[in-house]
C-alpha cells in the first residue's frame, strides 16, 4: 500500500467539523524577537511534527459542539456592527467569538484535537526564516489584501469579522490562513517569559493567572499582528467580540 510522504503542504480533514488542517513538519525554529520585553530573549525551540487547523473555528462548526452538549454557547449573540452573528446562517464560515479559554479548550477536546501551544502557533506562523508577518518579511506588506486589521487609527479593513479563509495571500509557509488580524486567538500556554537557550516541546509554566493570545485581530494594528508578538495574557475566563481560536494534533 502507498503511503504518501507526509511535507509542507500535506493537508487533512478532521472528521468531527470538517476543518482543513495543515501539516508543520518537525524540526527547529528561532523563537521571539527583539521587539519588548515579552519576546526575548530569541532562542531556539525544536519541535515534534504536528497538524494546525487552516483556519479559525467558525460559527457553523462551533455549533456542532453546541449541539452535542459539549460546549457553551457564545456570551452573545451578536458582533461588533451585526446583531445577528452567532445564530445567523449568513455567517456559518466566520470565526465564532465571545468565547473564553475553557470553551476553545472544550470545544478542541470535542473536536478530537487540542489548543496550539504558543510555541506551535509561532512556527506555524512565521515557518523557519524569522519572516515578521506569515506572508513575507517586508514591514506592512500589501495592507488589506494579505490580512483583516486596522489600517490606520480610525481606518479598518472591514471593521468586523471577515469570513474564515478570505486572504489566501496571506497564507503562512504552510498554509494556514488569517493567522493575523481577524480574530486574535487563545493558545494552550499560560503567560511566561521566555527560556534563554534551546527547549524541545515548550508549554509554557506550569501554572499562571492569565492565557496567551496571538494574531492580532481586526480591530489590531499592524504592530499586534506581527507573527512573534505577544498580545498580553488575558483571563482565560474573559470573552470578547474580537476573540477566537484554532486547534492543533500531533499525529
């Protein structure tokens, strides 16, 4: 029997929600940048292969979850400029928002996979080359053909969600999309600093108050969509209207 030989490119379906997901093979990265005091100091991490999902979860797969009693429904029903979100069929494919940490975390479980470790969504992000954003290195880049942000201080792109998938452009080294700007997402870690020398499958401390977000999100600038910056730790008990998820599996 064939069997195919697993690379950059390689993609998958997850059976449960029928989420594309891409492959990230293994092997090391260079890890943070000298930017502030959150994303030093740069070091390596080395990691197991793994697969990430192409995309944020979207309303039409979180319902699944929903449906099956395994997750709650998001704190409200509406987005920034729509009053209807959550519930409308006309935004199935958009990412669903007004969820904490615990229900990204419940919703991976159900799903069969598991929330990306901060580590994983950086690589998946920004591959092998230290590029600043997951499309390129140049600063900016072509503005909103490559992602969903905040243009200038009173200029947004769409100036909400945009449907999951809707800046191929913008694709990571290995295919993930949206993975700045859109919605900012919850990973596995809780908020630390980082190691100063090579670390093999980090997952960040063992405890902490507050869950790392990464990506930026629609309402972010540029600056917060780099693919190595920090948002902050947030609350993991907190939900917003800008704030969502994705999940990863180790084969």
């Amino acid at each position: 029997t064939f069997t195919p030989t697993l690379g950059i490119g390689s993609t998958m379906i997850r059976p449960s929600d029928g989420m594309t997901m891409v492959y990230v093979p293994a092997g090391q990265f260079t890890m943070g940048r000298p930017y502030d005091n959150s994303t030093i100091p740069v070091h390596q991490v080395n990691l197991d292969a793994y697969w990430i999902d192409q995309t944020e979860v979207t309303n039409a797969m979180y319902s699944l979850c929903v449906r099956d009693g395994q997750c709650s429904v998001p704190y409200l029903d509406g987005s920034a400029t729509r009053s209807s979100y959550y519930s409308s069929p006309e935004y199935g494919n958009y990412p669903v928002i007004y969820v904490d940490w615990w229900d990204a975390m419940n919703y991976c479980d159900w799903a069969g996979a598991r929330l990306p470790t901060e580590a994983e969504w950086e690589k998946a992000a920004r591959g092998t080359d230290e590029r600043i954003y997951p499309w390129s290195n140049p600063e900016g880049g072509d503005g909103c053909s490559l992602a969903n942000f905040l243009i200038s201080f009173s200029t947004h792109c769409v100036g909400d969600t945009a449907s999951v998938g809707s800046y191929p452009l913008g694709a990571s080294p290995y295919g993930a999309l949206d993975m700045a700007g859109n919605v900012t997402e919850w990973v596995a870690d809780w908020f630390g600093f980082y190691p100063s020398s090579l670390v093999t499958n980090p997952t960040g401390p063992a405890t902490g108050t507050l869950k790392i977000m990464r990506g930026g999100s629609w309402e972010a600038n540029e600056v917060k969509c780099y693919s190595f910056s920090r948002c902050c730790g947030r609350d993991p008990d907190l939900k917003q209207y800008d704030w969502g998820f994705r999940c990863a599996v180790s084969p």
